[in-house]
C-alpha cells in the first residue's frame, strides 16, 4: 500500500512541527510588536480582537497555552512599561 506521509523511525519530526506551529503564532508576533503595551496574554487578546479570520481559531489554543508559559516574562515587562 502506498503511504502519503512516510516517517522514519529515527526521524525527529517534533521540531519541524513546533516550527510549524510557532511561524504562525500570534502570540510570538504580538511580543515583537512595539505599539502592543499590554503583553499579558497578549496572543489570546490578539484572537478575541480578531474572531475567527486567518485561522486564528487553529492557533489560539497554542498561543492561550504560550501565553501562559511566558508569563512570568511578560508581567514584568508590562509592569516596567506602563510606569
């Protein structure tokens, strides 16, 4: 039979699909974006701003769950931007 995708045993293909999933990230794109001040969960705002368009729905749960991850880095940074 003849297989679409063939993976190696020894193949890592968890990288590339972390890259795959991180290029279209919102929250990556947010925390380099200079005119966003509010950094806290700024991915998952990013999707409530923009509902359903670009496929945002795909990504919003990995960005919600980014978003969380960073927290302890984007606190800080808002906190160090709005004083």
């Amino acid at each position: 039979m003849y297989k679409l995708f063939y993976y190696p045993r020894n193949a890592s293909w968890a990288p590339h699909l972390v890259c795959l999933i991180l290029s279209g990230c919102v929250t990556l794109d947010t925390l380099n974006d200079a005119e966003v001040t509010n950094k806290v969960f700024s991915g998952t705002s990013r999707h409530l701003e923009l509902g359903c368009a670009h496929a945002v729905c795909i990504d919003a749960p990995f960005s919600f769950a980014l978003d969380v991850i960073l927290l302890p880095a984007t606190i800080p940074v808002t906190l160090c931007k709005k004083s």
